[in-house]
C-alpha cells in the first residue's frame, strides 16, 4: 500500500512539470537500452539493441553515477553535489530531488523495499530515501562507505577507506556484522549459487591489489583468492559465468563459479564497467571513449560514445 501511495505522489508530481518543456529526450518505455554514463563531459548515450544511438542526454552538473529505480526511471548523482536528481525516462522530465548533501559515492535501488540507498564519504553514512524523495533513515559507517550489494534483506557495504565491510539488516536498518577486508576493496558482487560475496578493489600506494577475494555469505571469512591482476574493480555475473574487469591492466577475466578462469583477453583503455546486453558483453573504455561489445571473448563491433564513459546501465 505505501508503494502505491508513493506512486500516487511521482504522478502527481510528473501531472504537476507536466506544462514544462522536456529537460531530456524521452526514452520510450517499452524501448530496451543500453545507456554509458559518462564523466569527462557529463553525459547519457542510449543505445537499443543495434547500438544505434537512442538518444544523448547532455548533463549540466558534474554527475559521478547514476543508477535505474525501477524500469522507469534513472537516479543521476555526484560526489560533489549536494543533491541528486531522479528523472522520468519516459517523459525526460526531473520528478523529485533528494537534499543528499555532498560527498555521494554509490546508489542502489531496493526493489522489495522501494527504498533508495546512498552510501555519503563525508558523512560516513548510509543514507535511504524514499522514491519521493524523503528521507527516511540514516545510519553511520567506517570511513568511505562506497560499493554495496543486496541480498535478501541484507545489505553488504564495502567501506573503502576502511578495513570493514559493514552488513546491514535492511528491515530494522541495523548493522548486524562487520567483516574485515583488505583497504581499498571495491566491486561487490552476490552469487547466490555458491552463497558468496565476491569482492575486488584497487590496493593501496605501490601495492595494487591483484585479487578478488571470495567471502562466504554466512560466515563472512575468505573461501579463496583469483588471481586477476591489476585492480579488479568491476564485478557481474551472466548465469554461470562472472566477468571481472582490472582497469589497471585493461584486461578482462571469465570464470566459472568455482572461480576457475575461462579466458582472458585486453579490453579497452582503462576499463571501469562491464554489462551484458541482449546476450553479449559490453566493456566502456573510459580513456578512448568506446564501447567494445564481445561474444565469446572476441570483440565484433566497437561503439563510440560520450567522453569518459564511467557506468553502464542496462534496461531490458
């Protein structure tokens, strides 16, 4: 019932900006997309399945990511913002901002609870929001709170200044456990299959980190180690296999479950994301401003796009 309820107020609030010209390209609702973020030039390039050009939404302020609430809508933020700004694919048009303060690093959409979290470095703080834009609970952190993963009512939060990963019951909004982790881990990753938390991360000074750890779920202690060298820092899963970019040596790694590797293959310059879409895998280089899409590790079209290509969302 709260969730219609807070439906009722995004309509409302979308009926009332509905006289105002569009800020953005619409984007058609039932229009799968593959949209890259990009820093440098702020900026959303939407691609359909061809990768033929959506549309570009040209950003006025210094986003740091975004990330998809729901199928409909896109949460646009920034570390040195002190807001964040949720918009109405379908219309283009802004529905509600969050007074977020600055110092946002990380944004993930709980689906179950209809809640919006922001991890805060300035703060220390795990923040959650209602799709309306209130403020409903806050929570203090370790130092640098950023990568997060969700997992039936749990939340993992890697705190990257830190050497803890804070788990939080989503339902009291509540730590319940703390694991430690190395400085500096980044890209947390659920596979639910083997019950684990995989987790990469940049390392510290002359040490980049050259692993991914593999935590169990239930006790929290390292099961293992993949050797993925350098700076493991994205993580995502497609069925049985687990991508891992290490943007310090452009490569990226298959592996299967077990954490056996696949194949191995260089990748763009200076890879931040991955994602899959329509069944292929596609790798922004954020230094050359290009899309690289693969099947079976071979690259078969390159896509370019918007300058300093940072995230990938996927809408399908």
């Amino acid at each position: 019932m709260k969730f219609f309820k807070a439906l009722f107020v995004v309509c409302y609030l979308l009926v009332l900006t509905g006289c105002n010209e569009s800020v953005f390209d619409a984007i058609d609702e039932h229009q799968s997309f593959l949209a890259s973020v990009n820093i440098l030039e702020p900026s959303i390039t939407f691609y359909d399945e061809d990768f033929a050009l959506i549309a570009t939404w040209d950003l006025d302020n210094t986003y740091t990511g975004a990330t998809l609430v729901g199928t409909n809508a896109i949460l646009l933020y920034g570390h040195q913002l002190d807001e964040a700004e949720l918009y109405d694919l379908s219309s283009g048009k802004q529905i509600v901002k969050l007074k977020t303060g600055i110092g946002t690093t990380n944004a993930l959409y709980d689906e179950q609870a209809h809640a919006i979290y922001l991890t805060n470095s300035k703060t220390n703080e795990l923040t959650s929001y209602s799709v309306t834009g209130e403020l409903q609970q806050s929570l203090k952190l370790r130092n640098y709170p950023m990568s997060m993963a969700l997992h039936e009512n749990m939340l993992y939060v890697v705190n990257y200044k830190d050497t803890f990963l804070s788990v939080i019951d989503t339902t009291t909004f509540k730590a319940i456990d703390e694991w430690l982790i190395e400085s500096s881990s980044q890209g947390a990753l659920i596979v639910e299959e083997t019950n684990e938390l995989w987790l990469g991360g940049h390392g510290q000074g002359s040490k980049p980190n050259e692993m991914v750890q593999v935590f169990d779920l239930t006790t929290g202690m390292v099961k293992k180690e993949i050797a993925v060298p350098v700076m493991p820092i994205t993580l995502i899963q497609q069925e049985q296999e687990v991508i891992i970019a290490s943007h310090g040596s452009n490569m990226v790694y298959s592996t299967s479950l077990d954490g056996t590797i696949n194949w191995q293959q260089e990748v763009a310059a200076n890879p931040f994301s991955v994602a899959y879409f329509d069944g292929r895998l596609v790798v922004a280089g954020y230094d050359d401003q290009t899309l690289y899409v693969a099947e079976h590790a071979h690259i078969i079209e390159t896509v370019d796009t918007g300058k300093g290509a940072f995230q990938l969302l996927v809408r399908e």
